[in-house]
C-alpha cells in the first residue's frame, strides 16, 4: 500500500530538501536521461526559475516524441451537486445552503445530446459525494445509460471500494480521477472537518484500490493553494511512481487544479503564479514521458494557449461545472468558477492554429 511508503516521509523535511535544491542540481537534472525523484525536487525548487526556458523546450520535444501532434479533448459532465462533505473549498459543500440538484435520466440523456454534439467522445462524470442520492447504483446506471454514446467515460466521485470499482468497469468505466487535495495530513484535515471525506488514510488508498480493480487510468492531483505547492506535487510524483511500479498494466494521468473562486470564497495559503505552474508541468514532463498531462477551463484562455504546446496532452472546453448546466439548469450553482469560457469550437480552432491535430477519441468501445 501506498501508505506504508507515503509514512516514510516528512512534510516539513520534504519541502526543506525542495528549496535547499542548488542550480548546480537543476543542471544535473536536465543533463539527466533517466531522472528520478531527487531529479524532480530540483526541477520544482525555485532554483529552477532561471531554467524554465530550457525546461519547456525539453518538455516540448519529450511530449512531441511520445505524443506527436496531438491533443485530446474531452467533456466534463455534472450529475450531481448533492454532497454529505464538509469542504471549505467547494460550492458543493454540505454547509452551503443552496438548491441541490441530480439528474433524472431523461436529463442525462439532453446533457449527453447536446455534447455529442459538439463532438466529444470522451466523457466525465462528476457527482458531490453523497452515498444516499448518487452512490453506486446511480453512477452505474448512468455509465450503462450514456456507454453506447461515449468511446471513453471517466468519472470523479466519492472514493469508492475495489469491488464497486469492478462493478463500473465492467459497466464500461474507463479511468477514475481522485485527488487527494493535499498531502498533508494536518491540513487536510482542517479543509475536510465533517464526511467521509474527512478520512485521510481511505483516500489515500484509493489509487490502490482502483489498480486492484484492474481500471484502465487512473488520474492523480493536488488542489494548489490549500498548500505549499512544491511538496504536494512532489508527494503526488511520489504516489505516481508508486502506482507505475506496483500496477505497471494500469495508465495514469496528472491534473493541475489552482483554487478557484467559489461559493464560501477560501483564499489560497500559497499562491501559484502562472511561472510556477508552467515549471511543475515541464517538470513532470520530464519526470516522465509516458504520463498525460491535463488542464481544464479554471484556466484562462492565455494561459491554456500558451501551455498547450509544452507538455499537456488533454484538454477540456465550454464547460459547466453544475448538474445540467449545459441544457437542463443554467443557472444553479456551480463547483467554481470557469475561467475560459470560449466554444468547443473555439478552442479546438484554437489547437489546430498552433499545430496540433485535435483527437475526439482514441479507440472504439466495440473493440
């Protein structure tokens, strides 16, 4: 388990040995083939600053050389924004008193028309975590309701147990993204005090029980600005190699979410600048080659144009981060706010003006 590795580590001396990284150690990095997670702390200290040039150049060549020219889009779709957590960084949060909403499957089925429509092939499910109103047997429902429609269909819940996560896959889940919003223990604890959510040590376990489960992708993650960014992100490279070693079958991606504005307004305890998050791309990128790479729409346009060509491999556009929020409710209360706001065809004229060949899927589900 991921844990008994994850227990070996100190917060504190992990982000001491971070930026006590020289430009001496950066310049080994990059002359490195074969970096490893020392490599990595160099990359993401802020004595790399100097280097974020020569870093996107490789991250550009590496991502070319093993992805080509290509970048996938994919649709993110809200069934849900009942919630039984307590965060104090979500709309969705059990304390905020709004109108709660889950799609009956005459909804889901508008929802999945009016983004077919638009061309995706790849899809993602997202629920709050409320057991009672969409637990198990509603995401399996809605994953058997929309299969014919989607080549590929992610979901973003509530962690779930290996024998639930075998039930979906063989309903036609594809890959589970769970973050685990910050790897510090304490801190999560204040941002997750009521719900199952509040359980360190189970969330923790769930890429664990998902490699078990034998699904296709699993998608890692830290929220920026609940802490120091550095750390987190090392712990989630930690978790990563974990994961390729242990479930070697398995696929893994990473995302990059900066907290956003909301319902409740939680300000960040660190701040990511638009530099920082470049350099954590590149430096994955360089940490590993085979990983995708993704970043959705809290993002502004600017920025999502310049960094698609340095390391990201998949892209969301137009969405909406509320339960029918494309066709059946538009006004109800989003997750957080979007902040590139452009089409599906917008941003998809966007790639191919930079030389990218846009792929809306990747394989069929008949095969």
């Amino acid at each position: 388990m991921f844990q008994d590795l994850f227990d070996t580590y100190n917060w504190d001396e992990t982000l001491k040995s971070i930026y006590a990284k020289t430009a001496k150690d950066v310049r080994n990095a990059l002359d490195n083939p074969n970096r490893d997670l020392e490599d990595f702390k160099a990359l993401i200290s802020p004595a790399a600053a100097p280097f974020l040039e020569e870093m996107a150049q490789i991250s550009r060549m590496l991502t070319k050389k093993r992805f080509g020219n290509t970048i996938q889009m994919y649709s993110p779709m809200y069934l849900s924004n009942e919630c039984q957590n307590i965060c104090t960084y979500c709309g969705f949060s059990l304390t905020n008193k709004i109108p709660r909403r889950t799609l009956t499957d005459k909804e889901i089925l508008q929802e999945v028309d009016y983004i077919k429509s638009k061309g995706y092939d790849h899809i993602l499910l997202v629920t709050g975590e409320a057991n009672t109103t969409v637990g198990v047997a509603y995401i399996d429902n809605a994953i058997q309701l929309i299969r014919s429609h989607f080549s590929n269909i992610t979901i973003e819940v509530q962690p779930l147990e290996q024998e639930d996560y075998e039930l979906l896959k063989g309903s036609g889940l594809y890959a589970v993204l769970v973050y685990q919003e910050t790897y510090h223990r304490d801190e999560y604890k204040k941002h997750h005090p009521k719900g199952k959510k509040s359980n360190f040590d189970y969330r923790l376990a769930t890429p664990d029980r998902l490699g078990k489960a034998g699904v296709h992708k699993i998608g890692l993650g830290a929220l920026f600005g609940l802490e120091d960014w550095r750390a987190d992100s090392f712990f989630t490279a930690l978790h990563l190699k974990y994961l390729q070693k242990t479930y070697w079958k398995t696929k893994y991606s990473i995302s990059f979410p900066r907290l956003r504005p909301h319902s409740g307004g939680l300000e960040p305890k660190v701040a990511m600048t638009d530099p920082h998050l470049v350099q954590l791309i590149c430096a994955y990128r360089l940490l590993d080659e085979d990983v995708e790479l993704s970043i959705s729409t809290r993002e502004s346009e600017i920025f999502r144009n310049h960094i698609v060509n340095l390391g990201i491999t998949s892209i969301s556009a137009e969405s909406k981060t509320n339960p029918g929020g494309y066709t059946v409710e538009k006004q109800s209360l989003e997750q957080f706010e979007i902040s590139d706001e452009r089409s599906t065809e917008a941003v998809a004229e966007m790639l191919k003006a930079q030389g990218l060949e846009v792929v809306w899927k990747d394989w069929e589900h008949y095969l």
